[in-house]
C-alpha cells in the first residue's frame, strides 16, 4: 500500500516550511519513526518521521523548496 508523507501542522500560524534535508532516499528501507526529512520555519525545526515501516518510493520536493503545511512531499511503500 502506498502511504503519502505530508508536511505537519506546524503550529503558531506557520502555512509553510523550508525543506532543509533528507534523510532517506528512494528505494531505502525506513522502519516506523524513523526520520525521513527535515523542515523548518523561522520559529521551529521539524523531522518528520516515518508514519509506517517499508521502503521510500519517491520524493516530491527537493531541498530549499518551499512546502505548504499538508503537502505531500513522499511517498512510502508500505511493508506487507
């Protein structure tokens, strides 16, 4: 099954975030929690973690990109 990674509610008004990294590439094995990106405003810093164990099929911003709060920005290949 095919999971979408979305951008969180980052709270205090933020619509957006700067993609600063990530930490798993396509075709990676990545387990529940693990971090698969960060991202941040100018108030916070946010990793986002894995919300299922699997393998990361694709990403859908690149670093520096601007994402909107709830944007899919990967998607996982959720193990079976």
């Amino acid at each position: 099954m095919l999971i979408e990674i979305r951008v969180p509610d980052l709270g205090h008004a933020a619509n957006e975030a700067i993609l600063v990294c990530w930490h798993r590439q396509p075709g990676e094995s990545v387990a529940q929690g693990d971090p698969i990106a960060d991202v941040m405003t100018d108030k916070v810093n946010v990793e986002i973690a894995s919300p299922a164990s699997g393998t990361l099929a694709g990403q859908r911003a690149a670093p520096d990109d601007r994402v909107a709060v709830g944007a899919v920005i990967a998607t996982l290949e959720a193990a079976s």
